[in-house]
C-alpha cells in the first residue's frame, strides 16, 4: 500500500507518538486496505475475529442479535475510529458478535501475527495500542454505568453530544438499538425533546 493510502491512520497515530519514517512505512506495509459494501459483513458471528480494523470513511457497526431476533448494537466506528471483537482475535475463539458495513466503508486492517510482529520489534506500537485499548475500556466503562443508571432521554442526550456526527447519518432504527430503546419510543423522545425546546 501506498503512504499516501494509510496517510488517515499515519496522521493518527503521529498525533498520539510521532513516527519515524522506518516506522511510517511499516504501517503502510501492514495496515491493508479493504472496501465493505454496504451491509456487509467485516465479521459474522461463529468466525475468529482476523483482523483489527481502522475506519477510514464511512462507518461499521458491532451488534449481536438474540433469540428473538432483536439486534442488540454495541459499537458504532466511523472515521478514525477503531473496530474489533478483542476476545475472538486475541484468544481465536470464534466470534459471538457481528460487524458490519452500515455504509460503502473504507478501513485498513492488521492480522493478528503482523500486529504481534509490530509490537515485539517496535515497542512504540505497544504502547499506542495499549493507550488504544485503555481508551476503549473506558468508553465501555461509562457506556455500561450509564446503561444501568440513566433515563432514556439522558442515554439520548449523551449519545447526541458523544457521536454528533452520526446523529444525522445514521437511521433511527440503528440509533433506538444502540440505546436499548424501540424506534417508537426514541421518536416520542425525539418530538418531546424538540417541543420542549419550542
């Protein structure tokens, strides 16, 4: 891959550690790009989880569907932001969540041996993976404790201050799940909201 292809992910990791130019063509090496259509899958429940995944346009989602067919959200990734089933690609066990492309979605992705490989020859990808997973943990954190301790408008609000930019792209369908709420309901939300601010 061209540096100008991983240029996105070069920019962000310089933002965090900056790089030498052995380290920024390395990352240009190991990070592939790949296109998922629309609605297709980065990860199907039942598979290991290959690759870490770094989004360079438009966005994915993680979710599980349960025995009811309902679908459950858990993540939202859309530009510059990070997509993986931890415990499937570090512990290669198959996968109980799926990914997928919410939109024609860019990302670039490192296997698990190359990542490994990077970290043991260059301790400065440890490190910004370790703040990575670190940062992840946190937003999970602060996404459960909220789950089990705020309203519903308070989980709306937030998400509306936390992802601005999806607030817009995304159907309302996806936003009701990843709040645990019908549609129905997040659309009378939605209206006593904007009759509020009348």
């Amino acid at each position: 891959m061209s540096q100008s292809s991983a240029e996105p992910l070069l920019t962000y990791f310089n933002e965090l550690i900056p790089l030498k130019s052995e380290e920024k063509k390395l990352v240009s090496e190991l990070f592939k790009p790949r296109l998922y259509r629309k609605r297709q899958y980065v990860l199907q429940e039942g598979d290991v989880c290959h690759h870490f995944n770094f989004v360079v346009s438009s966005c994915l989602r993680m979710y599980k569907v349960d025995e009811k067919g309902n679908t459950h959200i858990i993540q939202f990734a859309s530009e510059n932001w990070w997509m993986i089933d931890i415990g499937s690609f570090h512990h290669k066990k198959p996968s109980a969540l799926n990914i997928d492309a919410l939109e024609n979605t860019t990302v670039l992705q490192i296997s698990y041996e190359d990542l490994i490989s990077l970290y043991i020859n260059y301790p400065k990808f440890d490190k910004i993976f370790r703040v990575l997973i670190e940062n992840s943990f946190v937003t999970l954190q602060n996404r459960l404790l909220q789950n089990i301790s705020s309203t519903a408008e308070e989980r709306y609000l937030s998400f509306l201050e936390t992802y601005p930019h999806l607030s817009n792209r995304l159907p309302q369908t996806q936003i009701a799940s990843f709040l645990g709420l019908t549609p129905e309901f997040l659309s009378k939300l939605k209206s006593k909201l904007l009759r509020s601010k009348s």
